[in-house]
C-alpha cells in the first residue's frame, strides 16, 4: 500500500538504511522460536484477530504493532541485535504498544480486521508486505476500523537504524501522521536532538 501514510521519499530511505557491517556480534542472541524467528519477552500472544488485539490494545492505553519477519533474515536480525538491545526502545514499545510477531511464509490463521480469516503468508500479499522486516502500526484511535486502509497508520518497511525507528514509533502513536509527512517529522526530531547537542547517529 502506497499512501501518504507510508511513502519515503529516497533521501530520507537513504538515511535509514542499514549497515550491517556496523552491527555488533554477540552471544546473547535472543531465542529462536519454532519457526526459526527470533522473539521477544515483550511479544503479545493472542489468538491472532486484528481487530480483537487492536482492541485489547487500546482498552491498555496502547497501540497495536505488528511485526513482519522471516526465518534467516539479516535484517531482522539486526532489528532484534541493535534496536530492540536499547532500553529506550524496549521501553518505549513496553509502554505505548501491544506487539504481534507474523512470520511472512507461516501458516498460522489470522482473522483480518475486516473479518476474513487466512494464513500469514495470504494476510501477507493482501496486506502488501514483501520485505521483512515490515513493522505496521495501527493507532488506537482507530479502533473499530474495518479494513486495512482505515486501520494502519504508519509503516516501516525494512530495517531503519535506532533513531529513526523509534522516531517511526513516536509518529504511529501520534496524530500527527494524519497531516504531516514522516520525513518532516523526523527532521523536526533530528533539529531538536541537535540543539540539545546530541548527535542522532548516535542515539
């Protein structure tokens, strides 16, 4: 799905491009589950309904994450190795997300928000997901959305480096994705870092 919700214009993309040469090797890789993902304490499991999960979510005060992955992803194993080792990241979705894991090749049943049931590699296509990892937030202010479109609020697609993931996160919790493009978000963020003298890259 292209929209203004989820297009990136190639400069900012550029900016968050990973480097996987940057990442550091480490013995405390988090477990691996049946499917051969990597998981999470902080991994909600459910029985898989959109809109029942979206709901639970913001009966909690927050919003509904789901992340897309698949077994021998560099890229999700750089998500999970970097990003998700920051305790200002793990905090953050602690506090303001309820995280779902679907694997883009499984055969788990989903229930999609509009009711119709399939496995993840099928709710994968509809929902135009083709690269992992895929991060979708759906905000809870839209609770009760009846498909897709209505429901997501902001995409992630492929592996964006710490800052600007979480600056992804704090744009799908907000309201601001409904009138401002991300790109002006993230510089408003980046500006603001710089004038407290910190330096993004290095967030």
């Amino acid at each position: 799905m292209i929209n203004r919700r989820t297009a990136l214009t190639s400069a900012a993309a550029a900016l968050a491009a990973p480097s996987l040469l940057s990442a550091k090797t480490t013995s405390n890789e988090p477990p691996v589950d049946a499917d051969g993902l990597f998981t999470q304490d902080f991994f909600h499991t459910s029985f898989l309904d959109m809109a029942e999960d979206h709901a639970e979510a913001a009966a909690q005060g927050k919003h509904l994450m789901v992340l897309w992955e698949q077994k021998g992803c560099p890229y999700c194993r750089e998500l999970h190795l970097v990003n998700f080792a920051r305790d200002e990241i793990r905090d953050y979705l602690h506090e303001n997300y309820l995280v779902l894991q679907l694997n883009l090749w499984g055969d788990k049943e989903v229930t999609d928000f509009d009711g119709e049931v399939m496995i993840e590699k099928t709710i994968a296509r509809k929902w135009f997901v083709s690269f992992t990892p895929t991060t979708i937030m759906f905000n809870a202010n839209d609770v009760g959305a009846q498909d897709l479109r209505d429901a997501e609020a902001f995409r992630l697609t492929g592996y964006f480096k710490p800052f600007h993931f979480i600056s992804g996160l704090e744009y799908g919790a907000s309201d601001v994705y409904r009138e401002q493009p991300f790109q002006r978000f993230v510089q408003a963020r980046f500006d603001h870092l710089e004038e407290q003298g910190l330096d993004p890259d290095l967030w």
